[in-house]
C-alpha cells in the first residue's frame, strides 16, 4: 500500500521543481532585460526605465507623467543655460537641487524621449526620477 502522506510530498516537491524552473527562468528573462536597458540606456536610473515601460506598454493613452532629474558633472556645468534648454524642450522650469540636479515634472514623455534628451545633452550624468499613471492636477501648472 502507498502511503499518501510521502505520495502528496512527493508531488509537492516535484511542482516546486517545475515552479522554480518557470520561476527561474522568468527571473532570468527579467535579469537579461535590465542588463540590456542597462547597456542601452547606462546614464538612467533602471527603476524609472522600468516604470515607464510599464505605463507606457499597458496603458496606450498614458500622458506620460514624470518627475524628472537630470544630474550634471559637478565641474563648471552652466545650469542656466541647462535651466534654459529644459524649458525650451518641455515647456517646465526645473528647479535646481544640491548645486548640479534640475528637477521638474514633466507630461509626454516616454522612452522615445528620455533618448532624446541623452543624445541631445550630453553633459547629463545621469537621469533618476519617476513615473506615475496620472499626473496631478496642479503638478504641471505652467
């Protein structure tokens, strides 16, 4: 006679098997993923990448919501002009953090643009910030 109890482990353990192959190769797929944003995109923060793929891939009509910070070299950056060329492209007035990070909230813009902007400025450092699924109502007040 079979005993039921090493029969139910028995099975258990061979789902877990399957679960962690599945499961090992979708956190393998993920870790190939972000290497490659990485490689494709090394001046931005992979979390932000990550979370407008997500927006933009679900939600088709996504505005495009983000709060941005493009941080500069600390060495003899004009933040002015840089101040200047932000609001030229996005129509926002960032402002200026820790003497060399403009900060501002943006709408339309999705990964298209964020490689613009590397291609277009290339004195950014690096870009970090976040992405939301609405903007509020006062966040994008001229």
């Amino acid at each position: 006679m079979v005993n039921t109890g090493d029969t139910l482990r028995k099975n258990a353990t061979l789902d877990d098997n399957t679960t962690n192959s599945h499961t090992d190769t979708i956190l393998n797929m993920y870790r190939a993923l972000v290497q490659k944003m990485q490689d494709l995109f090394p001046k931005v923060d992979q979390r932000l990448l990550l979370d407008i793929i997500k927006y933009q891939t679900t939600y088709h009509d996504w505005d495009g919501s983000v709060l941005l910070k493009f941080v500069y070299p600390s060495n003899n950056i004009d933040l002015d002009s840089k101040k200047n060329w932000v609001f030229n492209k996005f129509s926002r007035v960032p402002s200026v953090e820790e003497d060399r990070t403009l900060r501002f909230k943006g709408i339309r813009i999705d990964l298209h643009v964020l490689e613009q902007v590397i291609q277009e400025d290339n004195d950014i450092e690096f870009i970090t910030g976040s992405a939301t699924l609405t903007p509020s109502s006062d966040s994008y007040s001229a």
